[in-house]
C-alpha cells in the first residue's frame, strides 16, 4: 500500500511529508525531487520508478503531490485517492496553492492521519470529515454526540448524517454536459460523444429516499408509456414524434445509489447527501445533436501570406440562444499581423496564444456568420513544416445535446410528514462544450 | 490566523527556543511550539534533540494537540527509543479512554512506532480495541494488526490476533470487513511461507460479497482485490460471483471499476467460451473501460496500460471501440502514446481507413517520439492488415516527401519490414527512398537502407556506386550497418558478379583486416570462404528465401499477460511487468496464475511458454540476427590462417552439411560449438546447440543451448549472449517437472554479463526429481531468471543423454526378456541415412551407452541386438538391420513402457549421423 505521501511546490521544496511504511526513507523525498520535478525533460509519465520505488504523482497549479509505495499497490486507487486529496483540501481551504498549504499544514497533516491508515484509504467524504476535523480543533463533544461521529465515519449511510431538518424542502437538478467533438475539414464526424452528469443541490429533512427517473432507452422500452414529469420542465419538445429517449453507452453514480438495485431493476434510488453532489456520470454517442458546426477553409498565398474564412452555423432551435461562443483558430508561429473581418462578434489575434480569438456574446439557433482573416508570415528559414492544430471552440447552451431528460424525481421521507408533493424541485439543463475541434 | 509562519524561523539558537516554549505553563504557547517543531520536521530538519520536551506534551484533553505530538513520535521513536517508552503509559491509557476517537487515535499511533518495548506493551490494548463496542475503533485496530505483523509475524501469529482479524470478516460493520480483508490480504502475501496463513472459503467470499454493497469505495476495492485471489471450486459458483460484482462496473471510481474488471477477466477463465456468461460480461465490460477515458489523464493512464492487456487477452471486448482511442491535441504525451499502442492493436479491416487517416494526422504533430510511433504504426497496419498495404506505403511515400528527418528514417526502417512482407510488390518505391540517402543519420535507418539496396541489387542500376559510396567512411559507421554493408556487397556481387568483383574484394579486405569487431571479422571470413571455395553453394546461403515476418509486434508472452491479468489495476499491470520484477523481498507475493478450464485449458497451457525454435527461427532471419550485438567469440585467435584452415575443415568435412550451412549467419557461436563437440571425440554425442530463446523474446537475452552426458552425468550447456544495453546479473535457472525427473544440481554458474558480451555456463543435472509427465515425452520447461525479467521456454531432451553406463544386459537375459515381451510392445522405425560399417555404428553407439550385445550376418544384412537403459530404470531392447550399401535401416524396438520409443528412435537419429 501507499508508503508515503509528499507535497512539494513548484521548485521542489517540501511542504507536507508524512511516511506510512517503514519501507520509505527520507531519501525517497530526495530521488522524487532530483528524478523528476528537477528533471531536465517533459514528464513522460505520471508513475515513476526510482530505485525500486515507485512514484505516483499528479500536479495541480505548481504544486506536486506524489505518493511513494515499494509494493504491487493499486494504480488506479492510489491516483483515485490523490485526486481525492485535492478534493478534500480544496473544499477545506479553496485552492491549492503554496500558500494555502503551508498556513494548513496542522490541518493537513489531520486530515492525512485520518484517511490514510498505514496506507490504506479510509472514508474521505468531505461531509463527514468536517463533523469531527475542524480547524478549531475537536470540540468538547458529548458521550452521544461522538458515538455519532463513529457510527457516521463507518457507518452504511456515510455521507450523511441523522436528523438534518429544513423548514422549506428544496431540490435542484442540474443536468451538465460537455459536448466533445473531433470532426475533419470535410465536415465529417470522427469522434462524437457527450459526457455528461447530473449534479443535484438538496435541502432536504430527514432521511429522504429519493427515486430518480430518466429517459433512458432500456427503461423506456421495458415500460412502454412511462408517465410521469417534473415541475419547472422547460423543455418540452413538440417538434419530435412521440417521446424521444437516449441511449446512455454507460454510465457511473455517487456512492449513495444503490448499484445491485440498477442492476436488476434498471432503477436509480439513493438516500443523498446533504448539500451539492454529483449524482450521476454518463456517456452517450448516439444521436448527439451537434449545436455548432465549424467550417474552415485556409488556403497558404505564398509563402508569407495566408487567408482564413471560417463559417459558424448553429444547429439548434431559433427560439434558443447559445452563450459564451468563444472559435479560437491558431496560427503560424512566424505571425506577424492579422487582418480580420467579422460579421457578428468580436475577434481578435492573440500573439501569447499564437491564435485568433473570436468571441460572440449570444447566438440564436438556425443562424449562420463567417470570419474572414489574412495573415502576413514573416519569411523564415525553418525546415519544419507548421503543423495545424485544431479550430477549437466553446459555448454554452440551454438543452441537453445527448437527448437526456430527468422524468421524475420522488421523494419518500417516511418518518417526517412531508410528502413528494411538497418538496420543491428545479431542473435545469446546460451543454456546453468539452474538447469541441474542427481539423483544417 | 495562518499557519505559514512556523515555516520561517531559521534563526539560531532555535532549538533552544522551542525547549523553553515546549515546557512553558501556557496551553497555547505550547501548542505553537509544537506545531514549530513539526514544521521543522516537514522541512527536513533534525529535531530529535526535542523528544522529552515533546513527548512531556502528551499528556493532554486538546486533541490537535495529542495528534501532533504523536506524529513527532512516530518520526523519532525509532531514533530514541528508550525514551519512546516514556510514551508507553499514556498510550495504554488512551486506549481506555471513553472518547471512542481517542481509543482509535492511540491504537492507530502505536501500531505505527517501530520500538520493541512498545510493541510488546501493545498487545494487550489490540486484543480489546479488536473487540470494542464502537466500530471506529475496531476498523483501526483491523488495520493494526497488519502492522504488527510487519514489526513481529510471530507475535501475531502466536497471539491468535489472525483469528480474531479472521472474526471480523463477519462484522456487521461493512467498513470493518473491509479493512479486516486489507490487513489479511497484505498478511497472507507477505506470509513466511509464501502460503496464505487463512484461506478463504465460500460462505467468507459470500460476507465479503454482501458487504461490498455497502461499504465506502475504498473498502469496496479492498474486497475485489481480496476476491480476485480467490477461485471458486466451479463454474457455477465462479458464475454467481460474476453476477454480483458486475454493478460495480458502474462505480464513479476507476479504481472500483477496475479491481471489478480484474475479478471478472479472471473468472472468465474459469467458465467455458461458449456460454452466454461469457458474452455477456465481454458486452458489459466494454462501456466501463472506454468510459475510464473520460477521467484524469492519470486515471487514464493507468486505464489504458490496462486496457492494453486486456485487448490482448480478449480482443473481442473492445474491437469496435476503436474511436475512443483517437488522440486529441491536448492528450499529455503519456496518454497519447498508450493509445496509439491500442489503436494498433485494434486495427483491422473494418476500420483500417479511419485509423490510418489518424495516424497519417499524428505525424505531423511536434512531439517527436509520438511522430515515430505513428509512422511506425503506419508500418505496423500494412503489415497486419494486408488489402490496406497499398494506402499504407503510398501514405509512408507522402511522408517521406515531407523531408522532416525522423520521418524519413522511422518510414525507411518501417518500408524495410513491409517489402521483407509482401516481397516483389511495392520495390517500384526504391528509387524515391534512393534520393533520401544522404539525409539518413540514424544506424538503424542506414541498415534499413542498405539492406534494401542489397536485397534488391538487381533492380537498382546503380547500386554498386550507392554502396561505394556507404563504403568510403565503413570504419566511422556503426556495427549493425557495417554488417549490413558486407552483406549488401555480397548480395549485389552474387547477382552482378561481372562488375562488382573489385567492391566486393574492397569490403572483405575491409571487414577481415581493418576492423577490430570479431563479428564483423567472422563474417567477412565466412563469406570469403563461401565465395572462393563454392559461389554457387554461396548463393544459396546468401540469397536464401526469408521467412515471413509476424504480423504482431510486442505482445506480451502468453504466461506474463496471464500473471499481469491477474494484476490488472496494480502497478505491475502499468509496468506490464511480474511485481518480482520491482518489488523486494517477501512483499512480491506468490506468483499468480489465471484458473484453468479443466482439461481443454491445461492442455492450453502447458504449449503456452514454448518457444521451441523450429527450423524456421533456427535458420533465423537474416536481418535482425545482423542487427544484434555481437555474440560470444571464445577465443578468437586472430591468426588468419588459423582460423580460416579451422573454417575450411568445418565447411568441408563438417558434421552435419545441411545444419552448418544453415548456421553460417547465426555469426560464430553455433559453429565454434560444433568444432569443440568434433574435437572432443571419443565422447558421447553432443547436438549442436540451437537456439532456445531469441533475444526478442528474451528482453535481449539469446540462449544457446544443448545436452551432453559427461563422466556419467546429464548437462545442459548453455551460451548467453547479452544483446540489450544494459548489464544482466542475478540469472538463476528453474526447471518445470518432466517425464525423466531431470533437475539441476547446483545453481547456474553465470555471473553478470555486461551489455553485448556472452557467457557460458555447463549446469549438471540429476534425475531423481519429481516427476510429471510431458508431451512430447522429452520436453524440458526452463525457467531463467535475471535481473530483468523471468522468461520461459521449452527445450527437447535428446534421450541418449539419459541412458545409463550400466545399460548392458546379458546374452540369455537378452532373449528371455525379448521373449517376454508381447509383440504388442514392439515398435518399428525406418533409419533413413545410415553410413558406416556395421562396427563403426556399434562403436558409435557405445560410446553413448546403447550397448551392443551380439551381431549376426543373415543373408547379406547385418543384425544388431543392443540393449540401453534409462535413467529411470526402463529398459529398452533394440534390434537394428543394416544392409551394406543401402542407407536405409530398420529398427525394432521392444520395453514394457513403449512410450519412450520416439526418443530413442530421435535419439538413433541424430547418434548415427553423428
């Protein structure tokens, strides 16, 4: 298992340095040091070996954080559990920086001693480390009151603690999808998918059991006319025949949900957590309506001279507006000026990120405009071909590309009187773009 | 209030400072005084001078406070352990504390501090805190018995804590059965014995699979790693397993994901193929796997190395994923390289176009080992995916077009292996390549070069002036091109003999006289010869057919992938090497194998590590046994005439025509071999050595390798050769169990061979060992361990090496024993070949202990009666007739275990061409 865990800044000096085995040696923060973040060439790895040690390290905003273990661990756990880290340091202290470590440090070394036992990752919800590990120091708690940290630390039901209660019991849905596309110059879709997840904000009293519905094509199909909906559905749509579903390729839920109950039934009930989580993960690469299409056409006039023209259509209802459009088109490293002409938003060259930049505030759907620009190249002696990366863009708009629509949410609180019906809830539904490329 | 400060002081006379602060009245004072310490600590300064001023805070409500305190102590205990046992009381203590964290926070921290003294005092509170009401406190203790058994495996042992770690697999707390299977995980494989000190079993697997539900993510992985060393007694339960552990395949954690993907590649195994089962979890495992790929890119990473053995194992699964695997601009350079690996592994018809569009996309981006790989891919997928050859090297041609160096080289090394693929259909290219000639400066990419002008003389008018010109600086080229130079010439002057004598008399003179490189030397002689003594002979060593090229490049040998299977998600699985390979000691663990399938797998299983070379190997391919280092040259003498006179009489009265010839590029080792078996005479026969493991099979490591009887003693003679770069040491040898009971005596006598040089090694054998029966009967399994690697491979025991001295029956008990026999028990077999007298055959046979017992002349023919012995005391009755003049003899065979027959009739073989 994991021998030791270190935190370095950017130039290699050590902030954090907790030893779990005793197979690790202080030499270990040495050889990770000199070996790699001292290394003269790119990282080719994220996991090292040294010596017969290894080295897992991740790199979030110049800080390094690197676990160090002699034995066959588990890969994917041990980058799970740094990511985990993160998690847990960002929501106690905001950003990782050197400074926000060094002021934690006592709260750090706490927290590490708590869900790392001799190498071995114990519960890490942020929710519940926070009823015992706080920067004031444990409370005086009563004989009851520690009995409930225990039983919450280890307990079926984790994430969240008894006897939470709201005079107004709210839910928020938010349904999130990143678009992600890699299309040729000729227009021709080469990868396509939509990552997507449902992140839910919940107020609610008690322990709620909660049953979540969607338009998945197996549930669909196995249920023939579902009924049900949701208040504050906004997004009815007449246009299509009958009612449309999405084929989910796989898809991934927080801890709460009860995974043998999907397994069988095909249905998604949990208990929550207090407060905001990710409830959901899918992927889909069916159907996917693509809300933009890039159209490029460079042509190289000479050698120190080149015309760009890129068309944007956007490809979705006109009653709808797409946001935050953002076409970055890059160009030569030898630029040296850029005429550009744009019918609709802003653009602009940008020398640091030797690239145009075209930004559009708002776009309604079915709408189409173009951005015409001349580059001057200096004349320059070097061999190497200029490689054109991607025409990259992003954007955001009000409906789920993958098709995905919440059907119901219910909400079951036995013990309290409150009942579904009383619990407010909202859905909203956001696509914006992930790695959205257009080759030219 | 910010912490950041304790960081700064670096004034002097601070430890001093902190002594007076640590033992100051005031609670806060003394607190910041110790939080000083422990940032002293982090940076890497010694403040062990502190321990008793440190360890007199302990005793106190404030919690942050004791935390911090124990963290200084499990840092300095072992420095000062005498004064760690000033902690002892305090800890003791705690451990009764009615603050159930408290309990947890003291046995957590003692299990950590690696005193003795300590240790002792531990046991007592352990055996409580393993029975506490509050559950916290128990999932601590469970992982402290893990410790405790790091520190002393004795005292856990004989404490009965195993039992009780054992009783709390049933605990009605999901999260303590789940670090419960931790620590007995890490206790069972770092075991003495290397067996498991607590087995699982069915109704354990059946709490584990119920708690797996509800525990945290953490605990979930600890339970599927535990299940993944389990294997069910059948294929129904193996199936019932399945069933409950695909939901986990849903898990937001990749770690859960793939610890569950490890426990169902491996059940797998154990149900047949054909059953839904089967096809069913391959259709459910895909979707998880690529949706591994949307995480972070180390995630992702690891991902992909494992994704990586799985296609190989089971390439259905992912087959029509191949999208997902196209790599995007800001893919780190990590990601892109694994999956450029699987993108090649994925290629196939159905998708050949899209995936060379990509490749052809790749190799235009900055990176430059990423650029390689794709042209080398491109290679790859004209290799393997035959009707899309043409698209590949037209695309390879546009490439080379580009004049970007590296491009070129890689193409030119890549083109190389397509023409040796689809020879006499893509050699209209020859003329661009031609033109890129000066620009190549890589050794790798100049052989190529010159191996094609060579292979392909007779097309490429001038080749004689390209060569020329290669000639002029041959002493500042690299080995592996002057190689390949000297065979360029000879290949062109064998098809063009009329204008190339002067060159090629240019290149010997070069190779034979001006170099200092044996190979080299050894080569250019042999080719000398070759060509003075007999051209036309010469040209058909020279211009020989190739064998074909495998389609697939680095896959993992069958028995690793199958070991790193069973480690998917580990780090051995991100290595794709055995974990003995990077962990020390004890922690490796047993070797783990995936479960068989009844018969149909075994038999599977036991031709998997076989590389027996066939002829085809043996001959080898010309190329890349030029490329190799150079193998071992016992004393090469370099008197010309010497060695060239011992070439003569090798070439000329060599024993074994067809087998010498085909050895000629192999370079010296092979042919030394068999002057030494020759010159050794009078002396039972020795086989000539063949090659066991090829160097690309054994991570650079080649084995030669034969048997001989010495003194009454079976050896193995073995010649390594070291073609990697970087020193082997450590080798040992294993042999698997065999028909014959042969194991070795002694270990291997190998010390380090460093990069390019060779070594032999002549290991005795006995045969009283345990033994199992093989197929075919005389096959050896050989194990050969070094600091690299473990490879495996397979060899045939020449049977006459295990015939005793003492083989000799009398006359009479001859007959009655022949008698006794049933006919049924009798075999035939045709000698084709035979030469010699029927005295000259005898005394041949002797020498290798078939002893003859009487001779008869009946009717012209000659009749043989020999008896021989095995060395597991089967005796075998035999009865050859020879006819002078025809070279065709027939031998009859009689012994109560019949079975041997094939490898005597073998061993007849090669005795009496000898």
């Amino acid at each position: 298992m994991i021998g030791g865990l270190f935190v370095y800044n950017h130039k290699g000096e050590v902030l954090i340095s907790r030893v779990y085995r005793d197979d690790i040696g202080r030499n270990a923060v040495d050889a990770f040091r000199v070996n790699v973040i001292h290394a003269r060439q790119q990282v080719r790895s994220p996991v090292t070996n040294i010596a017969r040690t290894s080295f897992f390290h991740i790199k979030r905003a110049n800080i390094w954080l690197a676990a160090v273990t002699k034995q066959n661990v588990n890969a994917a756990m041990v980058f799970e559990f740094l990511l985990k880290i993160i998690d847990v340091m960002q929501s106690y202290f905001g950003k990782i920086s050197e400074e926000n470590i060094k002021n934690n440090f006592v709260l750090i070394y706490e927290l590490l001693d708590e869900i790392l036992d001799f190498g071995y990752p114990q519960n890490s919800d942020t929710g519940v480390l926070k009823t015992f590990i706080t920067q004031q120091g444990i409370k005086s708690a009563s004989k009851e009151e520690q009995a409930q940290i225990t039983s919450q630390v280890t307990g079926q039901i984790g994430w969240r603690r008894e006897g939470i209660k709201y005079r107004r019991n709210e839910l928020f849905l938010d349904v999130l999808e990143y678009v992600n596309l890699l299309m040729s110059p000729q227009g021709q879709v080469l990868s396509a998918h939509v990552a997507g997840k449902v992140v839910m904000k919940s107020y609610l009293s008690g322990m709620p059991e909660c049953k979540f519905g969607i338009n998945d094509k197996i549930v669909m199909e196995a249920k023939g006319k579902g009924n049900g909906g949701i208040s504050g559905n906004t997004d009815s749509d007449p246009a299509r025949s009958g009612k449309p579903v999405v084929v989910i390729d796989d898809c991934q839920f927080h801890q709460c949900v009860k995974l043998s109950k999907f397994e069988t039934e095909h249905s998604i009930s949990f208990i929550p957590p207090d407060g905001e989580f990710e409830l959901m993960r899918y992927r889909t690469t069916k159907d996917i309506s693509l809300p933009f299409r890039v159209i490029p056409l460079v042509r190289e006039v000479g050698r120190t001279k080149m015309e760009v023209k890129v068309v944007l259509k956007s490809n979705f209802k006109p009653s709808l507006l797409g946001q935050k459009i953002e076409v970055k088109i890059p160009t030569p490293l030898n630029t040296s000026g850029v005429q550009l002409i744009c019918l609709k938003g802003k653009a602009k060259y940008k020398a640091s990120e030797n690239a145009i930049v075209w930004k559009i505030k708002r776009m309604a759907g079915m709408k189409e405009t173009q951005l015409s620009a001349e580059i001057e190249l200096l004349e320059t002696d070097t061999k190497k071909k200029w490689t054109r990366p991607p025409i990259s863009m992003g954007f955001e708009v009000p409906f789920a590309p993958s098709g995905f629509k919440v059907r119901y949410l219910k909400v079951f609180e036995p013990k309290l009187n409150y009942s579904d019906h009383d619990v407010i809830k909202w859905v909203r539904y956001i696509g914006r773009s992930g790695l959205y490329e257009t080759r030219c | 209030m910010t912490d950041s400060k304790y960081f700064t002081t670096t004034k002097k006379g601070e430890i001093f400072e902190l002594k007076s602060e640590l033992n100051s009245d005031k609670k806060e004072k003394k607190k910041e005084a110790v939080k000083k310490v422990i940032a002293s600590m982090t940076v890497g300064k010694d403040v062990s001078a502190l321990f008793p001023d440190v360890v007199n805070c302990m005793q106190t409500d404030n919690l942050e406070l004791k935390k911090l305190v124990y963290l200084y102590l499990m840092n300095y205990a072992k420095s000062q352990p005498d004064m760690a046992i000033m902690a002892v009381n305090t800890f003791v203590k705690d451990c009764e504390d009615s603050n159930p964290l408290i309990r947890a926070l003291a046995v957590r921290t003692m299990g950590c501090i690696r005193v003795d003294k300590i240790t002792e005092y531990l046991c007592e509170p352990l055996r409580k805190c393993l029975k506490d009401e509050d559950p916290y406190v128990r999932k601590t203790a469970a992982v402290c018995v893990a410790k405790l058994y790091d520190i002393s495996s004795s005292m856990v042992e004989d404490q009965g804590f195993l039992d009780q770690l054992k009783d709390l697999l049933s605990d009605s707390n999901p999260m303590v059965v789940a670090n419960a299977v931790a620590a007995l995980s890490e206790i069972n494989e770092a075991s003495v014995s290397g067996r498991p000190l607590v087995e699982m079993n069915a109704p354990t697997i059946n709490k584990l699979l119920t708690a797996l539900n509800e525990c945290t993510e953490w605990g979930q992985v600890f339970i599927l790693d535990a299940l993944s060393n389990y294997s069910p007694r059948d294929a129904r339960e193996a199936h019932s397993i399945c069933e409950r552990i695909t939901p986990r395949l849903a898990h937001a954690n990749a770690a859960v994901v793939l610890s569950a993907v490890k426990v169902l590649m491996k059940l797998m195994e154990m149900v047949s193929a054909d059953t839904e089962l089967v096809s069913t979890l391959s259709r459910k495992l895909a979707p998880p796997l690529v949706t591994l790929l949307s995480a972070e890119p180390e995630v992702q990473y690891v991902a992909l190395r494992n994704i990586n053995l799985v296609v190989q194992k089971r390439p259905d699964i992912l087959k029509h994923e191949m999208k997902v695997f196209f790599v995007k601009y800001n893919d780190p350079i990590y990601v892109k390289l694994e999956k450029l690996d699987i993108m090649i592994r994925l290629a196939s018809q159905a998708n050949i176009a899209q995936v060379l569009g990509e490749l052809k996309e790749y190799a235009t981006e900055v990176d430059v080992d990423f650029v390689r790989k794709a042209v080398r891919a491109i290679g790859r997928c004209a290799i393997k995916v035959e009707p899309s050859a043409e698209r590949c090297v037209s695309t390879l041609l546009e490439l080379i077009q580009t004049k970007v160096n590296y491009v070129v080289q890689e193409a030119i090394v890549v083109i190389k292996d397509i023409f040796r693929k689809y020879p006499n259909k893509y050699e209209s290219i020859i003329s661009t390549l031609c033109e890129n000639l000066d620009t190549l400066d890589e050794p790798e990419a100049r052989a190529s070069m010159v191996w094609i002008v060579g292979e392909y003389a007779e097309r490429i008018d001038n080749a004689d002036e390209l060569l020329d010109s290669f000639l002029e600086g041959f002493h500042d080229e690299n080995a592996q091109v002057q190689l390949q130079l000297l065979t360029a010439v000879v290949k062109l002057f064998l098809k063009r003999p009329a204008d190339t004598q002067e060159l090629v008399q240019h290149v010997l003179s070069l190779a034979t006289q001006d170099s200092d490189n044996p190979d080299l030397r050894d080569r250019g002689f042999i080719y000398w010869r070759l060509l003075s003594t007999d051209p036309a002979a010469a040209k058909e060593v020279v211009l020989a057919d190739k064998p074909l090229i495998s389609e697939e490049t680095d896959l993992l040998e069958p028995t690793l992938l199958d070991e790193l299977i069973c480690h998917i998600s580990s780090l051995a699985s991100v290595y794709h090497k055995p974990p003995t390979a990077f962990v020390e000691g004890r922690g490796a663990g047993v070797r783990k194998s995936l479960p068989s399938r009844g018969v149909v797998a075994e038999e599977t299983s036991t031709q998997q590590p076989t590389v027996i070379p066939n002829q085809e190997s043996l001959i080898g391919d010309l190329l890349s046994m030029d490329i190799g280092g150079p193998p071992p040259a016992p004393a090469p003498s370099s008197n010309v005439d010497l060695l060239a006179g011992g070439l003569d009489v090798l070439l000329g009265g060599g024993p074994e025509p067809g087998a010498s010839a085909a050895a000629v590029p192999g370079g010296a080792s092979g042919l030394l071999g068999d002057i030494f078996a020759v010159s050794a005479a009078p002396a039972s026969y020795v086989p000539p050595k063949q090659c066991w493991l090829p160097a690309d099979k054994g991570k650079g490591l080649e084995i030669w390798g034969t048997f001989s009887r010495q003194n009454g003693q079976p050896r193995m003679e073995m010649t390594f050769t070291n073609k990697a770069m970087q020193p082997m040491t450590g080798f040992a040898i294993q042999l698997n169990k065999n028909s014959f009971g042969v194991y070795p005596v002694g270990g291997l006598a190998v010390g380090a061979v460093g990069a390019g040089a060779g070594a032999e090694a002549a290991l005795p054998l006995a045969t009283h060992g345990p033994v199992q029966r093989m197929d075919p009967l005389n096959n050896l399994q050989v194990a050969i361990k070094n600091n690299i690697d473990v490879f495996y491979f397979a060899c045939l025991i020449p049977a006459h090496i295990l015939f005793t001295e003492d083989g000799q029956l009398d006359k009479r008990v001859f007959l009655t024993t022949w008698k006794e026999i049933p006919a049924a028990n009798e075999v035939q077999h045709t000698l084709s070949n035979v030469v010699g007298t029927a005295d000259s055959i005898a005394q041949k046979m002797t020498l290798n202990n078939i002893f003859t017992i009487a001779k008869r002349n009946v009717e012209g023919q000659d009749m043989l009666y020999q008896s021989l012995k095995l060395t597991n005391n089967i005796w075998v009755l035999l009865e050859l007739k020879l006819q002078p003049g025809n070279p065709e003899a027939t031998l009859s065979l009689k012994s109560r275990t019949v079975e041997v027959a094939t490898c005597i009739f073998q061993a007849y073989e090669a005795i009496i061409k000898s």
